[in-house]
C-alpha cells in the first residue's frame, strides 16, 4: 500500500509541475498580447447626443442623417457608428510624437488617414519614430 502512494504522490506532483508551468505560459502569453494591443487601440473617442425628436438616425455635424446601426467615416479621418443613444466617433489614426522635431516634419494623409514622418529637407527620407499617440 505504501508503494502505491509514493507511486501516485510521484505521479501527482509531476503532472501538477506540468500544469502549473502550463498555467504560467498561458499567462504570459496573454500579458504579451495585452502589453502588444495596448498601445494600438489608444485611439481618441467623442460623443454626440441624439437630438430631441430623432427616431430616423442620426445626424452628423455636416447634418447628414444616418441610420442606426450604421458605421461611416469623416472627411477628418474619425470612424462614426450611429445608435440610438446617438454618435460614438474615434480617430482612425495616430499622431507620431517621439520624432527628432528639429529634423523632421509630420504630414497627414487625409486619403489613407495616416500620419508620415519626414526629413524637412528632403521628404524622400522618412524619419523613424518612437511614439504613437491616438
């Protein structure tokens, strides 16, 4: 009978090591995706309320009515969704920050809503940059 425990106390404490460094792994997998995705949804967001008597849509600042449920761009580059509780508006992009400011200039692309830095000098050489806000 003895036997038998050491037996099953050996099997137990090996297979419970296994899952316990499996349990770590899956954590630190998913800190790994978090710290990642973190930084790539840090986008600005603003709200519009419905206005009073509204039961078709909404309607934009430009005053263009949209259905509820529907999803649009701006011309500024902000991603809108219309609901009953009225506008939810996010920027679509990010505004570089950690760039060498002396060097280099910033340009938006309102055709791709994106941000490109480059040498003020000469536009060809892009800039690296370091930070992304938005």
């Amino acid at each position: 009978m003895a036997v038998f425990i050491i037996k099953t106390s050996k099997y137990l404490l090996k297979y419970s090591y296994e899952f316990c460094f499996l349990v770590q792994k899956t954590t630190l997998a998913c800190l790994l995706v978090l710290a990642v995705s973190m930084p790539l949804s840090n986008a600005y967001c603003f709200d519009q309320t419905l206005e009073p008597g509204m039961s078709d849509g909404c309607r934009d600042s430009k005053g263009e009515l949209h259905e509820f449920g529907s999803d649009w761009r701006t011309d500024e580059c902000h991603d809108c969704s219309c609901s009953r509780s009225g506008i939810n508006c996010c920027s679509s992009f990010a505004t570089p920050s950690g760039y060498d400011e002396k060097k280099c200039v910033s340009i938006f692309d309102k055709e791709n809503c994106t941000y490109k830095v480059v040498e003020k000098d000469d536009h060809s050489k892009e800039c690296p940059v370091h930070i992304w806000v938005g």
